[in-house]
C-alpha cells in the first residue's frame, strides 16, 4: 500500500507547531477555515472544503510530539487511512514529519492528494512562523 510522506522544517518552537496540528483553532490556520469538533482522543473532527470533506478520529495526542488520526468518513478513498504528525525540536525550530499511510492504490487521486499535502504543509509552515497560512478557501488551487 502507497503512503503519502513529506518532511518540514519549521522555524517555530515546537509547541506552536502541535498547537497548529492538536487544536481546532490551528488547523483552521493552514488547512480549512471549516472545522468541527474537539481535537480529543477518542472524539472526531469533521474538515469541510466547502461541504464535504473527511471525518477524522483522533487515535493519539501525545503534547509536542504525535497527532495521529483515522479518516472514518466521507472521503471514500481516505477511509480508514491513518494520518500521523511527529515532530521534533530541532536547531531552535521544529522537524515535522506528516503521513497519510493505508492508500488502497496509487491513483490519481493520491497523486492530486501528494501534491494537496505539499501545498498544505507550507500553509503550515506559513502559519507556524508568520501567524497566517494559506488554508482552504485560500490555498493554491491545482485544478484546472
């Protein structure tokens, strides 16, 4: 089975970097304005872009160190595909490394997917430094 995998350095305490993955607040900062839920082990979190979007169930938080997830619902392609965020101090900011592992194939759609992930770990790492990310509806469009 095909993963996604992208590796970023942050110039940012790692704190801020968890915050930005753990909280609703943070991830309507870089990935979609549209969050609901409470960033929770064991709770769900629903993503809009703008009226669909995957459920989420929070499988681990560990502070400063591991968000992990498993899309439930909505994205057919997502579903039961596991999303981990591991970071690491590193030189005075923060190494992330994102994954979304449990691809059925390698699709057209996870190649759209690679390239979204990318576009979004930068809106992070915009965030994360500068206070503002690019998060959808504002993202780069890679559509026709």
């Amino acid at each position: 089975m095909p993963d996604i995998v992208h590796k970023i350095n942050i110039n940012a305490p790692v704190e801020k970097v968890y915050d930005a993955v753990s909280t609703s607040e943070g991830l309507k900062g870089w990935w979609t304005e549209h969050v609901d839920g409470e960033s929770k082990e064991g709770e769900k979190l629903t993503f809009l872009f703008p009226e669909t979007g995957p459920v989420m169930e929070v499988l681990e938080l560990y502070t400063n160190e591991l968000v992990k997830w498993k899309c439930t619902g909505s994205v057919e392609e997502w579903q039961d595909t596991i999303f981990t965020f591991e970071m690491e101090e590193k030189n005075g900011g923060c190494e992330l490394l994102f994954a979304q592992s449990g691809w059925a194939d390698q699709s057209d759609f996870f190649a759209h997917c690679n390239t979204k992930w990318a576009v979004f770990m930068l809106s992070m790492k915009e965030y994360c430094e500068t206070g503002k990310g690019k998060a959808f509806p504002h993202d780069i469009n890679i559509e026709k």
